[in-house]
C-alpha cells in the first residue's frame, strides 16, 4: 500500500500524455505546407500515428492494469499458466494485419509522393524547362531542374536542364535557391567532397548528397506562398561546421524568377570578365620579368 | 541413455567425493589479474563497461548543456563532435554490448549448472582485448579524438577529411572490441551447446541464456563484416586503397552497406539479452511461469533472423531503387511480429499473478514501457517516405534511445538490481533502488519524449548549434533538465552499490524464490560453483527443487 503514490504518478503521467498528444498537435507534427508531396508525407505520417496511438494505448494500458489490478495480495494465488495457442496464434496474426494494412496505405501514396507531377497553369514556362532522358519527370516532361551540390559547408545551385553537361555560363547561386512557385521543380542531388544531405522540412524529405552518385528529388510550392523562404539544414554529419550549413529556398513568381535569372547571367558574365583580366593582368606582371 | 541416468548425481541418495582438495580462494590483486574463473572475469566485465557507461554519460550530459540553450558557445564544434562520436561509440562498443558478455559470463555457467565457461583461458583474453580496445580508443583524447560520429561514414573519415588519428583509434577499438566478443560469442556458443546440466535440452533453457545464445550467434555473422569494413577504411586511409573513393571507383555506399550490415544485428545483439533478462526477472516476481516459453525463444530466433535483413532502413535517403526501399520497408514491419509477441508474452505472464513490486520488477514494466513506444516510432521510421523527414533529426535520437535505454539500459539495471545478491551475497537497498527507478524513468522520458518533437521541428541530429526558430529553444532546455535528472537516478543507483557491497542485508543463496540454477547454491558462488548438479526436470528447476525439499521436510515430519 505503500507503494501506491509511485504508480498513482506513473498513470497521470501515461494519463497526461494521452490528453497532451491530440491537445497539441504541432508537438507532434511533421513539417509541411510547402510542396505536395510534404503534406502527403505529413498525411501518411497522421494515419500511422492514430493507429499508433491506439496500439500503444492498449500495450500500455494492459501493462498498467496487470500490474496493478494482479499486484500481490494477502491471499491471492497466483494462477500457473504457461501459454495459451490460440491467444498467440490470435495476436501475431493480428499485429501481421496491422502492418499489411500499414503497407497497402504506404502503397497508395507513394506514387504521389515520389513521382513528380505537373507544373500549375501559372507556372514558370521559360528556356530552362527541358525534358531529361535520365530520371522520373512529371507526366509532361517539363520541369525546372536545378543541380544541387553540397560542398564542405555550402550548397550551390546550378540552373541547367543536364547536370552532366554544365557550363560555366549556366546561372547559379549558393546558399539561397531561388524558384518560381506553381512549378514543379526537380533536383538532381549529389555531393562533391563528403556525403551531405539536402532537407528543406516544409519542402519534402531529405536526400542525401552522395559523392560520385545522383539522388533525385521535387517539389512545387502552391502559388499562395509567394514570398516566402523555406529554410532547410544539412541533415549528414559533414565535419565540423555541419550546423552551419543551411539551405534557404526563396518562392518568387515566375516573371520574378526571370529576371533573378538573368540578373544572376549578367552577374556571372561580368565577374568572368573582371576575372579573365585579372588573371590577365597577373599573368603579364608575372612573366615580363623573366625572360 | 542409461548412463546419463546413472550418472545423474541428484537422484543418488549415497554421498559422493565431489572435490578432492579445498584451497582457499586466492585474494589480492594479482589472483583478479590472473583469473580465469568465469564469475570473477564476469565482475571485471560489469565493473569496467560500467565505468565506460559513466564516462559516456558524461560525454552525453556535456552535449545536453551545449544544447541547453540556443547558439550556445559553450563548447566548440570540434569538442562536440568528438563527444557525439565517443558517446556512441562508448555505449555501444564499450558499455551495452560488453555488459551482456558480463552477466553472460557471470550467469550463464551457474544457470545450466556449469562449472566454468567451456575454454576459461580465452574467457579471460576476451576481458583483456575488451580493456585494450578502451584504452586505444580513449588515449586518443590526449592527442586528437575521432570526429565522424560512431558510423564514421566515409568519404568524412577518408585520410583527406580527417586527417588526424582519432579515426584510426576508432578503428583499432572496433578491431579489438570486435575480437573481444567474437572470442567471447565462441566461448558462449561452446558452454551453452556442450555443459549443460544434466536434463536441460534446448526446451528448458532458461531464456536468458537462449538469448545470450542468439547474442553470440549474431556477433559471429555480423562482427567479421565490421572488421574487413574497417580494414579497408584503413587501408584507404594509409596504404593507397581506394575502396570508397568515388574518384577511383569507390563507393562510400560500400561502407554504409558493410557498416549497417553489422550495425543494424549489433542493435538486437544489445537488445536481445535485455529481453532475456526481462523474461527471467518477470516471472519470479509474478510468481507465475513465464507466458509461452517456446514463442518467447522462437520469437529471439526470428527477431534475430529478420534483423540480418533489414540493414539498408539506415539508408532510405541515399540514391536507391524504390524496389530496394520497398523491400526494406516491408522487412523491417516483419520484425515488429515477433517483438510485439514477446510483449504480448511479458503482459500475459503478469496477467492474474501475483505481482511484488520490487526494484527489478520496477526496472523490467519501465523496460517494457519504454521500449513499446521505441517500437512503435520504429513503424514511423520504417515506412520509408516518413523516415525520409524523420532520418537524421532528433526523432530518430529519441527513438534510438527510447530502444536501447528502454531495451537495453532498464533491462540491464534490473538485472543488476536481481542477481547483485547472488553476485556479492548482500541485497541492495530497497528504497534507494526505487527512488532510482523513479529518476531514471522520469528523467528519461523527460529528456527524449520532447526530441521527437524538436526532430519534427526540423532540428537534424549532430549539429553543435541551433538558431533560436520556433520552440526549438524551450524543448532543448526542457530536454537538458530531463538528462539531469536521469543522471541523479543513475548516480543513487551507483551509491546504492557502492553501500550495498560491504553493508547490505545478508541475502542467503535465494532470497527472491527463484527459477533458476544459479540460486542453488551460495552467494556468492564457491569457486566451483556447483558440488552437486540436480537433474533439470523443467524450465524452472528451482522450483522443482524447492517443492521436492517441501516434501521430503513433511516426509521426516510424519
């Protein structure tokens, strides 16, 4: 008797996490909003979770009442049972039907999650949408594609149709993507030093960022979240300043877009120029001495 | 046939010569150096991997006050990563798996009624590359500690990315760890196949020694994978290889794969022998049988089996087939049958017993608490589009330690709570154990139940700072109280211990009433454990032992 108040606390703790888990939900949401394939994420993750909830009800709920509605008694005998077949029997088959049910509901939103899908009415419809022979494009073929490329501690984004084949004229940006919402955006992700992982949460999952290999993954932000930026943080141990690796994703519409791109052209085109002086410059002041 | 039965001492009412000479037993500090005997190397084992289990615990609570606050400064990035990587690598190679060789070591001889290990000699040598494998590994503090985490994930500990020899020392420690229990794995197999007690087949085994069993089968498959990883990372690193350069025609997914392929048994070969321990401690305080003794270790088997197959969960987020994520996925809900049926089994062996709520007791309902729920987010993190969010963030922090302090840590403190009386033949104190068990469950739900959240908010795992966005400020606090707490509960168990050993109640050869072997004879255990070994005439023979004795003591009355 005693011992009562230990356990009296560990019920209202169970009791007070019960009423705290659908009380506030945010605690135990995923991250979404900003891409379709986010909130299907986020919606197959609401479907494991209540059916979660209820089995982790019941466990704990039958783990609590054993112990206390058998706890030791003047008097009382404990009864000598060593198993039950068809209880077993009952119990495995019955935690394999969860689980087949938990598959069939995985299957049925996969495709949407994993396969890319169509650009809206008003998306971006300039010179970099192109069609890739290599990988899962939407239906139409159309995207914009963006190489993604995670360096000890930066990403960089290069703007070209074929990651295979960029130029150093092709427009790119670190840290900040920039992109024009209603438009299905792909990623061909890879890692040019260490393994990195590219995760912007309100965009979809993470994919890593693997030297000498191409991961792929989309989104497409709706058009109401115009002006927003979406923060991401590299999700792999890369050394030592891996907190410090953020990704920024900027949604902008898309004639914004346009001219962000050619203003990146323009930039890149007259840092070349200055550079090629330079070098220019370096290169006469070195050799003219020497004969 | 007939032989065994002659042979079978309990059954022979006439006194037999069972040792031919009494020597005291050696003292002193050379005869612990020496000895070969399986309980003594047991106690150095529980000892030592317990002082790495505080030195850990440390490493983590240095984390835990880096994080306490938002972009703290407290510690640096190079200083936190290295504490990560000793952190795991301390509990995991240092503490969880080398504990269970301890209690394995101590328990298993006494529970089939063996006189020693089957080769003592080697025994001792599996006790010794243990302590070489600390001692490489944390020297590396005086000069520079490894930085890449405990999965050391190439190309990051590539010679180019990690320059230093902290990588090398991990290397050395996985080596010598590895050996350690590989030798240890083979020792367990050789007594638990060849020395037990006459009439213990394989279906009265107890269940803890079925699932050190199992522990040892799986190091022997899955340690020699880990080893020929490392050697290759070392030939990488210092003889020109190029086994996971992509440049040269590496693969750093060579390395995930052979890591997981290793690291995904290695989680069951520290989970599984806290099970056992759970299936012994439940019953006895339940004073009912064990519910389902043959689905219990049936269920071991599988889990073990299945547990091979699904290594490649680790990495639903490298580039991969969808059909590979598929199989994976449908893999790893396979292995939630068979757990769910050992829990089933633990409730249904409380159901309509008697249950005395002592301190192991405690310990094994926290165990089967706590590790429910790191089930239940391992459904979350197998469905790999889910695991896509959720890898690599604190979720899976918190999962991971909801499965190993749930499945690995409570179970081991209950079984230090149930068998530290037979071990030092003094009982631990009650009250101090329990305000114990309280701490540490309080205190652990505390600190993890809130990093599933912060993992949802978007904070990834093994960063050294994090901006002050969202709540992400209150949970780490919240969290860096809870850890606090847990190391309060851990530190009164120790306190516990270190009174209990020279002054606590005198315990008598079987002070809880027992199933098994090792309450048969003294505590602590004469060097020969056994003068006589009964006949196993079930899965409880204590029992059997106990009514006979009840018997015989109404015969002389009447």
């Amino acid at each position: 008797m005693r011992r009562k108040p230990l356990f009296l606390t560990l019920v209202a703790l169970s009791a007070l996490l019960l009423i705290a888990a659908p009380a506030s939900a945010r605690l135990f949401d995923p991250e979404h909003g900003g891409s379709p394939n986010a909130d299907r994420i986020d919606t197959l993750y609401w479907i494991i979770f209540a059916i979660a909830l209820v089995i982790w009800v019941m466990v704990e709920g039958a783990l609590l009442y054993s112990l206390f509605k058998f706890r030791a008694r003047r008097g009382a005998v404990a009864a000598q049972i060593r198993g039950n077949t068809r209880l077993e029997v009952g119990w495995t088959v019955g935690a394999a039907v969860i689980l087949v049910v938990l598959a069939v509901v995985t299957f049925a939103l996969l495709p949407g999650i994993r396969n890319p899908e169509n650009s809206g009415p008003n998306g971006y419809s300039g010179a970099l949408l192109a069609a890739s022979p290599v990988k899962k494009l939407p239906p139409n073929g159309k995207s914009l594609n963006i190489c993604v490329n995670g360096q000890q501690y930066i990403w960089r984004f290069t703007y070209a149709t074929d990651c295979s084949k960029t130029t150093a004229l092709d427009p790119f940006a670190y840290e900040r993507m920039v992109v024009p919402v209603d438009t299905t955006v792909t990623l061909d992700i890879t890692g040019q030093d260490v393994i990195h992982s590219w995760w912007v949460p309100a965009l979809g999952g993470k994919f890593d960022a693997v030297p000498g290999y191409v991961n792929h993954t989309w989104f497409k932000i709706p058009a109401s979240k115009v002006g927003s930026v979406f923060h991401g943080n590299c999700a792999e141990l890369c050394g030592r300043n891996h907190a410090d690796m953020v990704a920024d994703v900027q949604a902008v519409t898309p004639s914004q877009f346009e001219k962000w791109i050619s203003r990146q052209q323009q930039l890149i085109k007259q840092a070349d120029t200055a550079a090629a002086q330079q070098r220019k410059q370096f290169q006469n002041n070195t050799t003219s001495p020497t004969p | 046939m007939a032989a065994t039965v002659d042979t079978a001492p309990a059954l022979k009412p006439t006194p037999q010569v069972t040792a031919r000479q009494v020597t005291a037993p050696p003292r002193g500090m050379t005869s612990w150096l020496t000895t070969t005997d399986h309980k003594r190397i047991g106690i150095m084992y529980m000892v030592t991997t317990f002082v790495f289990f505080l030195m850990g615990g440390t490493e983590a609570l240095m984390m835990r006050l880096q994080l306490g606050a938002p972009n703290n400064t407290l510690i640096t990035p190079q200083t936190y990563n290295a504490l990560f990587t000793m952190h795991g690598t301390t509990m995991i190679f240092l503490f969880v798996v080398p504990m269970m060789a301890g209690f394995g070591n101590y328990f298993v001889p006494l529970m089939i009624g063996a006189r020693d290990m089957a080769f003592p000699k080697l025994n001792a040598l599996s006790y010794w590359l243990l302590v070489a494998g600390g001692v490489v590994f944390y020297g590396s503090l005086f000069f520079s500690a490894p930085e890449a985490g405990w999965t050391s994930y190439t190309p990051l500990s590539s010679i180019a990315y990690s320059p230093t020899n902290g990588i090398d020392a991990w290397i050395f420690l996985v080596h010598l760890t590895g050996l350690s229990s590989l030798v240890g794995a083979v020792n367990f197999y050789a007594t638990i196949a060849n020395m037990r007690a006459p009439g213990m087949g394989w279906g009265r085994l107890p269940l803890f020694v079925w699932t050190i069993l199992v522990y040892s089968i799986l190091l022997i498959l899955a340690l020699p994978v880990i080893a020929a990883a490392v050697t290759l990372l070392l030939t990488d690193r210092h003889f020109g290889t190029h086994f996971y350069d992509p440049s040269q025609g590496g693969s750093p997914l060579l390395w995930q794969h052979l890591f997981w392929f290793f690291g995904h048994p290695e989680v069951y070969i520290m989970v599984l022998p806290g099970f056992g321990i759970i299936s012994e401690v439940l019953p006895v305080f339940a004073r009912k049988p064990i519910f389902g003794y043959k689905a219990i270790a049936a269920s071991t088997v599988v889990i073990a089996f299945l547990g091979l197959l699904v290594w490649a969960h680790h990495m639903f987020a490298t580039p991969s087939p969808s059909v590979v994520l598929v199989f994976f996925m449908l893999g790893s809900f396979l292995i939630a049958v068979p757990t769910g049926v050992k829990i089933f089994n633990w409730i249904a062996t409380l159901w309509r017993g008697t249950v005395e709520f002592t301190t192991p007791l405690l310990f094994c309902v926290g165990f089967i608490g706590t590790f429910v729920m790191g089930g239940i987010t391992g459904i979350f993190l197998a469905v790999f589009p889910v695991d896509w969010q959720l890898t690599d963030t604190y979720f899976v922090v918190a999962h991971l330690h909801y499965v190993l302090m749930g499945g690995a840590v409570f179970g081991i403190f209950a079984g230090i709570y149930y068998w530290f009386p037979k071990i030092t033949g003094r009982m631990l104190n009650e009250t101090l154990g329990k305000t114990s068990f309280a701490l540490m469950l309080v205190g652990f739900h505390v600190t993890f139940l809130i990093q599933h959240s912060m993992g949802l908010s978007g904070m990834p795992r093994r960063i050294y700072r994090y901006p002050d966005v969202g709540n992400l400020a209150t949970y780490n606090m919240i969290s860096t109280v809870g850890s606090f707490i847990l190391a309060l509960g851990i530190l009164v168990t120790v306190i516990n211990v270190v009174r209990s050993v020279n002054n606590g109640v005198i315990a008598g050869p079987d002070p809880w009433k027992a199933n098994t072997l090792e309450w048969f004879t003294t505590s602590p255990p004469p060097v020969n454990n056994f003068d006589v070994v009964p006949r196993v005439r079930s899965v409880e023979p204590m029992k059997d032992i106990r009514r006979q004795v009840e018997r015989q003591e109404t015969l002389v009355r009447a």
